[in-house]
C-alpha cells in the first residue's frame, strides 16, 4: 500500500486517565489518505478513547493528537471527516432525506444526495422517517450520513454491526470506492473477518497499547498456527493430548485442531486412520493472531493458570 | 519539508472554508430540522398544544362564563403562559437530557456542526411552538369566546408570550444538563405541573393560602402571567420587574448550565 505523504491523522504519545484508570497509554498512530486503518481489540482495550480523542470529542492528558495538522476541536479539521459512531439514536420522526440534507449543510462542499443515497444503498428510504426503518436500514442511513459531506477521513465504529450479509457486502463496496477516490478510513470492528476483508493495515490495542500494527498478513505471520480439519473417527478429545496440538474440537461430524506444526499432525492423523477424508490445511486467520496476541497481553494471569 | 506540508495543509483547509451563506444555511437547515421533528412528534405536541387548548376550551370557555365575564379574558393569558413553558422544558430539557445519552449529541458534537446550531434551532423550534400554541388560543378568545382584544393587545400577548418561552428554554437547558436519559420527562412532569399550579395558571393566587401565594413569587410563570395579564388588561402592576424577575431567572439557568458544561463536558 503506498501511503506516502505526511498523514492526514495522528497521535503521539497520547495518554487518557479517567480518574485512576489509564484509558490510552502512550499511544503513537499515523492515518494515511487511501488506506483503510482497522483499530481492533478486547472491551477495554481503548478504542473508543483513541477514536474519541482523535474526534475532539476528548482530550489527551499528555501527547498530541491532530487531524490535518490541527486541533481536533477547530471545526476547519472536522469538516474534512464523516463519521459513523457505534450507537446513536437519530431524530425518529425525521425522514431519511431530511437527516442528509441537515448533515449535509454542515459541510461546505457535500455530496448531492443522490450520489450520497446511491452509494450508501438508502436510494429507496429517502421518504421514509427513520423509525420506521429496520436496524439494518437505519446503519445504512448513518452510513449514509458519514459520506455525505465528501470526507477525506471517515471514522466508521463498528459499522456492519445489525446488517445482514448482503448489506454489510455492500457496504465493503461502498468503503473501497471511497478509498478509491483517495478517501482514509478508520474502522473499529469485531467482525475480524471484516478487518480481514477490508483493512489495509490492522493495529490490536489492550491495556490503551498498541500490542501490533501492520498488514494482515504481518498480523497472520506472528502467529505460526495452522488450521486444520477433516473428517475421521478420531475424536477432540483424543487428538488434544498429542504434543503438537494447541486446540482441538469436534464439529459435528468434522475434527478441527489448531497446530504449530501441520506437517507432523497431518501424518499422524493420516496414520491414525485410513479412512480419514477431506483434509483441510489452512493458514491461521486473524482471528487466531488476534486472540493469540491479546492472550498474550493478558500474559501474568495465563501463565499461572496453566501452570497450576 | 515540515514548512512545505504545514503550507499544503494550510492551503486545503483553505478551501475548506465554509461560505457565511452556507454557515446560515446550516442554521436554517438545524432549525427546520428541530420544528419538524417535534411537530411530528405527539409526545411533544399532546402536552405543548393540545393541554393548553383543551383546558382553555373547558375552563375558559365552556364553563369559563360561570366563572365571571373576565374568566376567558384572565384564563387566555394564564394558559398563553402554560402553553409556551412546556416547549423549552420538554423540547430543551428533556430532548437534552435524553440526547445526552442516547449518543446523537456525541454524534453531533464529532460532526462539523457550526458552533451553537444545536441550542439556537432548539430555542427557535421553542419559539415557534409558543406562537403556534398562541395563534390557537387568541383564535379561540376572539372567535370563540368573543374576548374583545385591540390590536396592540393581541401583538403585546404574541411578543409576551414569544420572549416569555425564552426563560423556560434556559430552565430546559439547566434541567436537560443537570439530569441525563430516560427520567428526564418524569422529572420534567414533576416541575412543570406543580409550577404551574403554584403560579396561579389554573385558580388565581388570591383564591390560594398565603404560603403559596409568597412561592409564587420564585416561580417564573407567576412573572410571566402578571406580565401577560397586564397585557391583556387585567394587570394591576408594573411590568418592568416581572420583567426583570424573568430575566434574572433566566441569567440564573444559564449560569448553572455552563457551570455544569465546563465542569462534565
């Protein structure tokens, strides 16, 4: 991904306390035009605060935050970003169109909102008052109002969340037009198959830390596991104790188990039994780095747990 | 290289300054946005317009006469005071204190909004419904129960009623920034409807003991009734420091409400 350039956002340094409580702990993050930022982590891990901070909605204790070179407060920054926030309850009683059209005028050089209703699927609500809308409909409008005002960063905090399949692909189209069109995003997801999908980089936080940034596959690569399954008579039960295996579990009628070493369980396995079909091997995804590195975080109590 | 990319970015905010035409429209849009949502919603109607006119129809009108040849004279000016209280309470207070947790003023506050565009379309959707609610009852006087206004009458009860919203919206503020979420309009109900009896807008003072009659004057729809009653010919004092109470409550509401947003944001 070239995201030569100075940034468009950042922090450095950035440290949130509320009360005794370390939200953000010496943080250092770069946004860059065209890429599509994915912020991951556990409940806690200080998301929410980063996204906050980098909003002006809070402000760092220590560190510098800014947003095209300026305060994130000055309104002249914020014109140049869209933003989804995770949970807000929109006027119920006013139309689709009515909210573009307000959100719009915020902005001096909106989308017109065709262009706007098109790309966020909401073409066929503009009539219709937000409570009437399903919760699927009613993310697309707020995805609607984030890309409205033609943003050079767009903030999305777990945008998919109550959309099905269908809608949740489009709007993975709709991101990467935007992207396209030299658009930043930044994405907070627990869907790490969306971050998989989408993310041009991936940065896992715990404890307000960065505990790793890169690509996806520089995610997947610090975790040396593979996946595996099949189908056969051997069960999880019994496959768990071999040495080289870290997980196992049955599903349904399949075998699946996790190893750092696929080669020699596969050899085994196919020694165990004959008759064993469907053989799978696959890379560990992101979901296994991300649940091995924020184990990892939680090192102190993991380690005493599986020594006793 | 620093020097050169602070310039570009200097010049790109440069373009990304907002026209004063479109700052306004932004303004307009947040106000048109404010009265629409609430005329559409019965939740704030019901109490804003229907309350005041039923009343007035039964007890101003319908059995007002019973109460003497004044009863729908003095009632149109204490239910002109009723109706325009509930728009800066219910609309401003308890809209606030529910915005204020159900993230769209985070929303809001994220979003490039031109600074005060929120409080300014509230106080104007505030306004608007106080002269709506006071078109209806000046229809109802007139037509209705054939009170005899002059012209200057009937535009000093507008403009006392319009100016009259203004102090409510500033007690809506303090409430919405001093309570948060869904027990906003019980606590709201359990202002207003007391305030309002104890002010003298449903049975006059002199019909009240003396203890009520003494709270009444740290109320500000007492003040604004007198005012209005004045107005409308059935005062008996000056206006000016009924005028002067509403304004010194109003200061009053506004410095509790921005005491409290600098202290919690």
């Amino acid at each position: 991904m070239n995201t030569t350039g100075s940034p468009i956002a950042q922090l450095s340094s950035v440290v949130k306390r509320y009360g005794n409580h370390t939200a953000v702990d010496g943080l250092d993050l770069m946004l860059h035009r065209g890429e599509i930022f994915a912020l991951l982590g556990p409940n806690g891990a200080g998301k929410s605060t980063t996204i906050s901070m980098l909003l002006g909605l809070a402000r760092p204790d220590a560190g510098r935050v800014e947003l095209f070179g300026e305060d994130p407060q000055q309104l002249v920054a914020r014109r140049r970003i869209g933003v989804m926030l995770q949970s807000a309850a929109l006027p119920p009683t006013l139309r689709v169109g009515e909210l573009l059209r307000l959100t719009a005028s915020y902005y001096p050089a909106p989308r017109d909102e065709r262009e706007t209703a098109e790309l966020a699927g909401v073409a066929d609500l503009l009539k219709r008052p937000y409570a009437a809308l399903s919760g699927g409909q009613q993310r697309r409008v707020q995805f609607a109002l984030a890309l409205c005002g033609r943003p050079e960063l767009l903030f999305l905090d777990e945008p998919t969340v109550g959309m099905d399949l269908e809608a949740r692909q489009k709007l993975w189209v709709a991101l990467r037009h935007l992207v396209a069109e030299g658009a930043g995003v930044v994405l907070t997801t627990h869907y790490l198959e969306e971050a998989e999908a989408l993310a041009h980089r991936v940065c896992v936080m715990a404890r307000g830390r960065v505990l790793s940034e890169g690509s996806v596959d520089d995610l997947r690569a610090r975790v040396a596991l593979k996946r595996v399954r099949c189908i056969t008579r051997l069960r999880a039960a019994e496959v768990a104790a071999w040495p080289e295996v870290a997980e196992a579990r049955d599903e349904g009628e399949r075998l699946w188990l996790s190893t750092d070493r696929a080669e020699s369980v596969v050899r085994r396995l196919l020694d165990a039994d004959a008759q064993l079909g469907e053989l799978e091997v696959q890379r560990a995804g992101l979901a296994e780095a991300f649940t091995e590195l924020t184990r990892a975080a939680e090192a102190p109590t993991e380690a005493t747990r599986e020594a006793a | 290289m620093n020097a050169v990319s602070s310039a570009v970015m200097s010049a790109a905010s440069a373009s990304r300054e907002m026209s004063l035409r479109r700052v306004l429209g932004a303004y307009l849009q947040e106000a048109r946005a404010e009265c629409l949502r609430y005329l559409r919603n019965p939740g704030f109607m019901i109490p804003t317009l229907i309350l005041p006119t039923a009343f007035y129809l039964m007890f101003g009108i319908l059995i007002g006469h019973a109460n003497g040849p004044d009863a729908p004279r003095y009632l149109l000016a204490a239910y002109g005071t009723f109706g325009v209280m509930s728009p800066g309470l219910f609309g401003f207070g308890v809209a606030l204190s529910m915005e204020r947790d159900n993230g769209l003023l985070t929303l809001k506050r994220a979003l490039p909004m031109p600074p005060g565009t929120y409080l300014l379309g509230k106080v104007v959707m505030s306004i608007f419904a106080a002269a709506v609610v006071s078109c209806i009852l000046v229809l109802l006087a007139t037509l209705v129960a054939h009170v005899q206004l002059s012209p200057a009458q009937m535009a000093g009860l507008f403009a006392t009623n319009l100016f009259g919203a203004l102090p409510f919206c500033a007690m809506g503020l303090m409430l919405g920034m001093l309570i948060k979420g869904t027990g906003g309009p019980g606590i709201v109900n359990l202002i207003y409807l007391p305030m309002a009896f104890m002010s003298g807008l449903w049975f006059p003072l002199s019909l009240m003991p003396k203890a009520v009659q003494d709270i009444a004057l740290v109320l500000p729809p007492y003040h604004l009734n007198q005012v209005a009653l004045t107005v409308v010919g059935l005062g008996h004092d000056a206006v000016w420091p009924h005028v002067a109470a509403l304004a010194a409550f109003s200061a009053v509401f506004l410095a509790i409400a921005a005491r409290r947003l600098r202290r919690h944001g």
